[in-house]
C-alpha cells in the first residue's frame, strides 16, 4: 500500500507561519466540503469507515494524532503532526484515527458534499467491496 503524503508550501516570518490551499494545484480533488475534530478526548477513536467514492486529505493543523488506513489486504498506522502535511486518503480505504494529542485539530478536506449512501461503515461489507473491485479491475487488463 503506498501512503501518500503533501508537503504543503510554508510561507513565514517573524509575524508566523500561513499555508494556502488550493483545489487542484495542491489538493488533487476539487475541495467540496471541509470539517475539523477537536477536543477528542485521549481514549477516543472515530472513523470505523470507508468511502465508495470520496477521496479526502487528512491535516492535523493542531497537535497530532494517528491514522489507521486499510486496503483490505494491508494495514498501515500514519503518524499526522504537522500543520502542513496532509494525508491523502483514496476511495475504498478504511480510516481509523486514535491517539489525538490533548491539543488536536484534525482538519478533513473531502471531494464531495456529505452523503450517507457513499459510505461503508461495515467492516465485512469494506472486504467484499474491496474484493469486488479488485476482480473488476483484474477482467479489465
């Protein structure tokens, strides 16, 4: 599983530090809906779901927290601490996000407006979603 992961410019001085965004130059999605998690206590996990469509960035713009991310055949933990690093999350991926820091904002930039019916919340339906779609790209080649 690759992880990718932007290094947004950095643009400082002594006043402090900015980071812009934008969609396409770098966010890779047109940017429809942004939401942020803060004051998530230390014992707390969320997300337990996966997208059908939906492709996300990830930014912990305050603190840091870990992201579980799932393909289906391969786990891999993310460490997010840097205000201007964001984590790319594709379509049929699982997302578990623990261990935020007292002090964490995790900011979430997504490519479409919310919807109820692109998610797979189900662990088991994720799988054979998955497995679906791999045998549908396999009779593609």
């Amino acid at each position: 599983m690759q992880v990718i992961k932007y290094a947004f410019q950095q643009h400082g001085d002594e006043r402090g530090q900015l980071v812009a965004l934008e969609e396409h130059k770098d966010i890779p999605f047109e940017i429809k809906r942004v939401y942020y998690m803060y004051d998530t206590g230390i014992d707390v996990h969320r997300g337990f779901h996966a997208h059908k469509s939906l492709e996300q960035i990830m930014i912990c713009i305050h603190g840091s927290c870990k992201v579980l991310l799932d393909n289906g055949k391969e786990k891999k933990v993310v460490f997010l601490e840097k205000p201007y690093e964001g984590l790319y999350i594709a379509n049929n991926m699982w997302r578990e996000m623990y261990d935020f820091s007292k002090d964490a904002v995790l900011m979430v930039l997504a490519s479409d407006y919310y919807d109820e019916k692109d998610y797979i919340r189900n662990y088991d339906e994720f799988l054979k979603t998955v497995e679906q779609y791999s045998k549908g790209e396999e009779a593609n080649k």
